[in-house]
C-alpha cells in the first residue's frame, strides 16, 4: 500500500469510524453467532496474492461485525464497561501509528515522561496519597499479580526470585467475593490456590474484619506466614466495599501487605463524596484500578500505584547489557516496574481523556451514570415482583424476579430463563452472578454514551420479556 492509498483508506475507515460511535445502537448488541460459526466462513489457507483493502474491509462488515457484541453500545449493561470515548479513540489511532515501544525512557522519553505525569494527574483527582508512585499496567489482573509478587518478595527478602521457594509456608487472604484474577495471581506466584483463605463476608457482601483476624490467628498459631490481603472496592458481582479502614488496621498490626483491588469503583474517587471508600488508605500498600472501565479511556489501561517503590523495582528490574543506558536511576523505565518488558503507549490515550473531558466534566459523567442507576432501581422497586439482591453502591444493580411461593431452585431456574430470553432478542445485554447462591441478574449502567431514553427502553424491553416468559408458564 502506499501512502495516497493509506490516506484514502484511512478517510473511509474514520469515516465508519465517526458513523459507528455516532450510534452503536443499530446493532444488536450482543452478537447473534453461533459457536463455529465465525470461522466456517473464513478461508482454511491466507491468501497466495495481495487483497484490495476494500475487499478485505468489506469482509470486515459482512464476516466481523455479526459476531462482534457491542460494548459501546448504550445497551450493554453487562459485566463492566469497557468505555471508550472520541478522544480515547483519537489517541489510540496516533499510538498505532505511532507504534512507540515504551518499555524504557530512552525508547521514547515523551511517554515515560507524559504517564509519569497522567498518574501523578490521577493521584489529585481520587485522592491517591502523594507518597504513592504510580503506573499503567494492562489490567487488574496484572496489577494484583504485581502486588503479590512484591509482597513475597519483600517478605522474603528478595530471596525468592533468585533462590526459588523453600517452605514459606505463605497465606493470601480475600473474602469469598473476591475477583478471580486474585485466585489465578497466587497460583502464578508459586503459592498456591490452597493457600488462599477466602474470608466470609456480611449481608451486603462486604469482607469481615473479625473473621480475617480469626484466619490469620489460625495460620499463625499453624506455622503458617500471612503474606498479602487484598481487600476490595467494588466487588465483581456487587460492588461491595470492604471495609478498608479496618482491615489496614489489622495489616498494620500484623505487619501484613495490603493490595485494594478497585478495578471498576476507583474511578469513581473523582467524585469527593466518593472518598470515603479509600478511608485509611494511607495504611495501604499498593492499589489499582482501570480507567478503561469507567473512565471513558479504552482497553487496555490500568492504574496500580504502590507505596514502597523499591518493593516493586527490586522484584521486577533487571539488567542486561542490551538494555543499559547512560539516564540509568535517573529516569522512570516502567519495564522495571510491572511483568513484560514491551510497553504500548497507554498514557497518551489517558491524557487526551482527561484534557478533553476535564475534571468536572468526567465527574459530570459518572454523577450521572449513578443518578440514572438510582431511577432505574426505583422502577425495579415500584413494579413489586422484584427483589433488590444487594445494596446498590454505585450504579449496578442486582435483582431478580420473584413472584413469591417458589424454592429457590425454581428461582433460579426462571430468572436464567428470564435472562436468556432478555438477551437472546438482542435488544440489551444483561449479564448475571449468584449471591448467596441466589441467581441474579445484574445491570450495569456505565456506557458513554447511555442516557435516561436508553434505560427507559431496556426497562420496556424487560418487561416484554417478563410478560412473555409468564404467559408461557
């Protein structure tokens, strides 16, 4: 291709660009396609000659997008969001062209420089002590790996990385709501899953204080070493929060590492009538979460900030020759801070957010994504055949339809029918969880885009369905 066909191309592509943002919600936005059925109609050999790029972007609409759900659509109330946003999607075109490897300052020192600022941005914006040194890492489930591979290696003294385990004997502690990233990091950092003690957890899904002190008296007294708790702010299937003031405190006392695992809910520290979720964290230890799910920033781009830095760099810095350079210390290489030593250029996209949208305008967003979560919960509370399954937090709610004189296996049994009759049409896309062994489905009200006539239309549609599921019955 050369560069007059790229222009042209680039102006088309833009073009479905702008007109796919613009609304998403012509697709059904979950996809419709069938297991195989995607690849079926893909050719078994790549191609002996060149393709024209508007052969291949047709194929792009007609084999693609049918299997593609739409999590930009202000439909999807599933899962998380995974936000993006015009100036999100402006700077991930310039990151591609760009193709900067990030992976020290000499690699490109504008985007060491510009993420070390963007954090620093981050931590004014939340509350994030100043004593906290912050970094982009992919996700959360890489930001918790971090955290528990530093603390084993600051309980050990950095023995482990050159030595390998000797009877450590180490306990990681989460409550029984815990995302299951945490499960799948202490297996990867040698500990093992049995060494995972799941805390139970109150009648809003919040981790007990006194039963992690009960567990860690019970692992001392056994010989066993606590290592790492990881305490979270808005749990996957509730958004619980736990409450962190008490559990620094015990961590504090037993001279524990203490990760906060906020990957949906820390975005919304912005709001200052939010920050009593990170009360004591000035007792903690290292913290993440992911703009890219509330903050209008687009996948991939995690915040993890840490307090003892050399913690993290004497766990991850390494140094062959081929990586040496004169600005060595006196710099920030981010490979030294996280796993891989490769590193996109996540910061820009975070800065053209931040700068487009403003402070006040990202708190503008997020205040209303929680009042139309509110409004929404009251509809559910007004119809009557519902049942609120956890306290709404922020602007997921958990419910389930209950019309009463049923076992809870019935339950359970006609709400994932109701849910699969939601989704099947297309129309929204709902996602569930259990609590308490209740099946429960959950709606997410967080899209970009999402307005009071979007939640008008999926409450409608609910109630289509319902009306449909009880006249089958």
């Amino acid at each position: 291709m050369e560069n007059a066909e790229f222009r042209k191309q680039a102006h088309l592509i833009v073009d479905w660009i702008a007109d796919y943002l613009a609304d998403p919600s012509i697709y059904p936005v979950k996809s419709k396609a069938k297991p195989g059925e995607i690849i079926s109609n893909l050719p078994d050999f790549p191609p002996e000659i060149e393709e024209s790029m508007d052969q291949i972007f047709e194929d792009f609409n007609k084999l693609i997008i049918p299997g593609i759900t739409h999590w930009q659509s202000p439909n999807f109330y599933a899962y998380f969001p995974a936000n993006s946003s015009y100036p999100s999607v402006l700077a991930e075109m310039l990151t591609a062209a760009l193709g900067t490897q990030c992976m020290k300052w000499e690699t490109s020192p504008a985007a060491a420089e510009l993420e070390e600022c963007v954090v620093n941005w981050m931590k004014k914006m939340t509350g994030i002590p100043e004593n906290f040194h912050g970094v982009i890492q992919d996700s959360a489930s890489s930001a918790t790996l971090v955290a528990i591979l530093s603390a084993r290696e600051k309980s050990s003294h950095f023995s482990i990385n050159d030595q390998g385990f000797n009877s450590q004997n180490f306990r990681v502690y989460c409550s029984s709501e815990a995302h299951s990233s945490v499960e799948k990091a202490v297996k990867i950092a040698g500990i093992g899953k049995n060494n995972l003690v799941k805390i139970p957890v109150d009648n809003e899904f919040r981790l007990l204080p006194e039963k992690l002190i009960e567990a860690i008296e019970t692992d001392l007294k056994n010989n066993l070493k606590p290592l790492c708790v990881i305490a979270a702010l808005g749990t996957t299937s509730s958004t619980a929060i736990d409450p962190l003031k008490s559990i620094a405190s015990i961590c504090e006392r037993y001279k524990i590492w203490l990760h906060v695992d906020a990957a949906y809910a820390g975005s919304a520290l912005i709001l200052p009538e939010y920050r009593w979720m990170i009360e004591g964290i000035e007792q903690i230890d290292s913290i993440v979460f992911n703009p890219h799910k509330w903050l209008f920033t687009n996948f991939d781009c995690s915040l993890y900030f840490v307090k003892d830095l050399p913690a993290l760099l004497n766990t991850f810095s390494i140094l062959p020759e081929y990586l040496r350079t004169s600005n060595q210390g006196k710099v920030n290489d981010y490979c030294d801070w996280g796993i891989p030593l490769g590193r996109r250029f996540r910061a820009l996209k975070l800065w053209f957010v931040i700068r487009n949208f403003g402070t006040s305008g990202l708190q503008k967003k997020i205040r209303h994504h929680i009042k139309l979560a509110n409004e929404f919960m009251s509809w559910i509370l007004e119809d009557g055949r519902f049942e609120i399954m956890a306290p709404l937090t922020l602007n997921l709610i958990c419910f389930r339809y209950n019309p009463g004189n049923m076992s809870e296996e019935k339950l359970n049994e006609l709400n994932e029918n109701l849910l699969f009759r939601i989704n099947i049409k297309g129309k929204i896309y709902l996602s569930h969880t259990k609590l308490n062994g209740k099946y429960t489905l959950r709606i997410v009200i967080g899209q970009t885009s999402v307005e009071k006539k979007h939640i008008e239309k999926s409450w409608r549609n609910i109630l289509e369905c319902l009306a449909e599921y009880e006249n089958i019955q």
